[in-house]
C-alpha cells in the first residue's frame, strides 16, 4: 500500500466516520467532507489510521449461543434507493418495509433484513444528515452503551459544521459521494449478527480509496437495531482496505 494509498483510505475514513457509518457507517457512517464525523470527545475529524481489516477488534458485544458464518444472502431481490446521494440497497422483501421523513425500518428477520438494517440505519445515523434524521435513528434504531455518546458525537459535530457552513439549523448538511461496494460475514444468528461492510468514495489525486466499517446488529422489539459502534465512535471499527478478496460485491445500481 503506498503512501498515496494509505491518505487516501485515511481520507475516506474521515468521511465515513460510520460513521461509514459508518461509518459508515459506518456504515456506516458516511459524511461528505471531513470535520463532520461523530466522534467521540471531539468536533473535529481526527486521522484515523485503523487496523487492516484482518485485524479489526471483535465487536463490544455478543449475543450468546452458538454463532453460524453466514456465506451466502440471496441478492436476487436488491433495489437501490438514493438518499442524500449514497445508493442503499433494498429489497421488497427484505426491507426496509417503512420510509418516511429520511427514516427506515422493518427489516425482515433473515441475514438479509440484518445486512440491509446495518447499512440503512447505519448511513442514517450520521451528522451530514442533521438532527431530523440522526436524532430518532440513534434513538430508536441504535442500541448499546454507546449509543448516547454517539447521539451527543453526532449533535455536536452537526452543530459546528452548520454553523461553520451558514446551514439553515435541522437541515442537512449536504450530500455525499460515498457508495457501499461489498460485504463480508463475521457472524450471525436470528438474534446477532456482525458484518463487515465496504464503502468506497473518490481519494487523492482521483485514486478510488476503499474502506472497511465493521457493524453489529440485534434482533430486539421485532425489527434489526444497530449496536453503537465501542465509545461511540464509529472511527474506532473503521480500517483501510486494499482488496476485495473474500468480499461479496453488492450488483451495480442501476446507471
């Protein structure tokens, strides 16, 4: 990975910070200039220099039982929504079954239903969008200790940057080019699962960066939740990524 490379995987990880995000984003965590991540004890982005994604920490949390690597989901049904300018995927079947005012739920219970609930709520749950959208979908649709933090994070980051870029107060800050790529299982069950999930965004010197958001879900209330990524902090399960080897390509959307 050349110097090149790594600033510009760093750069979209800025963006992403899933989050992403997500991340992402995180994820996923995605923003569309850098200062507007959700990061824990700071306003501002941080360079993010993460772990190669064969070495990104074990999610904070785990449901009990037996896990189950989940190697195939049927992709036949995907659509794409634009949101903001990212491309999520969706699925009649699969979900989200409810849009409405920027928001998504009902996600079916199948590996699916937990894919697309890590990306949909994940990319909502993000300052670029502003307090209509990342206010409920943090309060509602995410889980975990982290989860205040990362509600505070996402308010305070929002609140610099409209001001620092004269937006009206609620409205988004804009859109983003970031689109979700691939994904990879780590684990799943009917009441858990973690996947890895690829977003890819323009780099330095117009060089495709690549970046990992790692996110973890639960089946609670009858509908996919995200847990909030350790300290709220989508950063934290975000890395550089080099390769698609052992990823599965989301299709293209259409155009």
């Amino acid at each position: 990975m050349t110097g090149a490379d790594r600033r510009s995987a760093a750069a979209l990880i800025r963006q992403l910070r899933l989050t992403r995000a997500a991340a992402v984003v995180v994820i996923a965590l995605v923003a569309s200039a850098p200062g507007l991540a959700c990061a824990a004890g700071s306003t501002a982005a941080r360079p993010h220099a993460g772990p190669a994604a064969s070495a990104m920490p074990a999610p904070a949390t785990r449901a009990a039982g037996p896990s189950r690597v989940v190697t195939q989901a049927d992709l036949a049904s995907l659509g794409w929504a634009d949101f903001y300018g990212v491309e999520l995927p969706v699925s009649r079947s699969a979900g989200p079954r409810r849009v409405r005012g920027g928001l998504a739920w009902g996600f079916a219970h199948t590996p699916l239903g937990a894919l697309l609930a890590a990306i949909n709520i994940g990319v909502r749950a993000n300052a670029q969008w502003g307090p209509r959208i990342f206010g409920p979908t943090i309060r509602d649709q995410v889980t975990g200790p982290g989860a205040p933090v990362l509600l505070a994070a996402c308010q305070a980051s929002y609140d610099q940057a409209s001001r620092s870029q004269g937006v009206p107060a609620g409205r988004p800050l804009g859109p983003a080019d970031v689109a979700e790529a691939a994904f990879r299982w780590v684990t799943y069950t009917r009441a858990d699962a973690t996947v890895d999930i690829v977003s890819v965004g323009p780099g330095n010197q117009g060089v495709t960066a690549r970046a990992v958001t790692r996110v973890e879900v639960q089946w609670s209330r009858g509908d996919w939740r995200v847990i909030a990524p350790p300290g709220g902090d989508w950063g934290h399960s975000a890395a550089p990524l080099t390769s698609l080897a052992g990823y599965t390509s989301f299709p293209a959307p259409p155009g």
